[in-house]
C-alpha cells in the first residue's frame, strides 16, 4: 500500500486548533463554545496567520499548529484559568503577548532559509499545480471576518434646514 503524503489544508487546521481550544478551554460548556467560536475563530486561531500575512511570510500548517498549540498549552499551564472573565479576550491577550516577545523569532524561521528551501522543494515537485498555503488561506479568512472602515461621504454635505416652522 502506497501512502502518499497529504498537506493539511485551511479548513482542516482551522477545526483542528477550534477542537484543541474547546477541548483544553470549554470542557464541559459547549454552548459558551458555540457562541465564542467567531471570537476565538478571529482572534486565536488566525490571529498568527494575520500576523504572519503583514510580515508577507508563512510557515506550513503543520508548524503553524505546533506553535498555537505551544502558547496555548503554556497558557494552561501557567495560567489561572478558573479566574477568566472571558475566554476569548483572555485567549487574544495571551496570544498577541507571545507575539510581541516571540514574533521575531517566528519571522526569522518563517524566511530562513530552510523554510524557504521546503517551499522551494514543495513547488518544484507539482509546479504545474497550485500548491495551497493553509496559513495564508488563514489570514485572508481574518480579513473576512474584520469588517471594511467606513469610508467619509465624498460630495457636499446635507444643508442643515434652520428654519424653524410653527404651525398654528
């Protein structure tokens, strides 16, 4: 039997890192679950693809996993976890706080040469084909979910009517 090697794609990273957190954060309460899923969604799970995406670097998803996982993990460990107000919040600041002190280092591995050296394998084995990025296919899914800036009304302003009418 010939098993050939599959790459994770978006969705399934996506449900992967979604099951870990409910089971690791959400034991018993799968309606609060359910309800924090589009936070948790946005701010924990593809939050680092966003943040990967400005950098305009990825790393495979499997890595991508391994490092959610690792923060999250330590953050169970070290945490008060029976003290979170809101689990999704908690999570974010978790997250973007690890980021702020370890960042870099994920930059550096994600343009580092082996890295590039992996993709570089990667696409000249199917360069006919397109080859998916799970973590970039993350990050436009945390675009999607952010709402577009309203943008200023161009063109004249309403006049503003100050006559006061009084009817008898």
């Amino acid at each position: 039997m010939n098993s050939r090697p599959t790459q994770t794609t978006s969705q399934e990273l996506r449900d992967e890192l979604l099951q870990f957190i409910r089971q690791k954060f959400y034991e018993a309460d799968y309606v609060a679950f359910v309800k924090d899923t589009r936070l948790l969604l946005k701010w924990v799970v593809l939050y680092p693809a966003s943040w990967l995406r400005a950098k305009e670097v990825t790393l495979p998803a499997d890595r991508y996993k391994e490092i959610i996982i690792k923060i999250l993990m330590q953050a169970v460990q070290l945490g008060n976890t029976g003290n979170i107000h809101y689990r999704p919040a908690w999570l974010k600041t978790v997250l973007q706080s690890h980021f702020r002190i370890h960042g870099d280092e994920y930059y550096e591995e994600a343009k580092s040469i082996r890295t590039l050296t992996d993709h570089a394998l990667l696409f000249a084995g199917k360069a006919a084909l397109r080859v998916p990025d799970p973590v970039g296919e993350l990050a436009a899914a945390s675009r999607l979910l952010t709402p577009p800036k309203r943008q200023p009304l161009k063109g004249k302003k309403a006049a503003i009517n100050m006559e006061l009418k009084l009817s008898l």
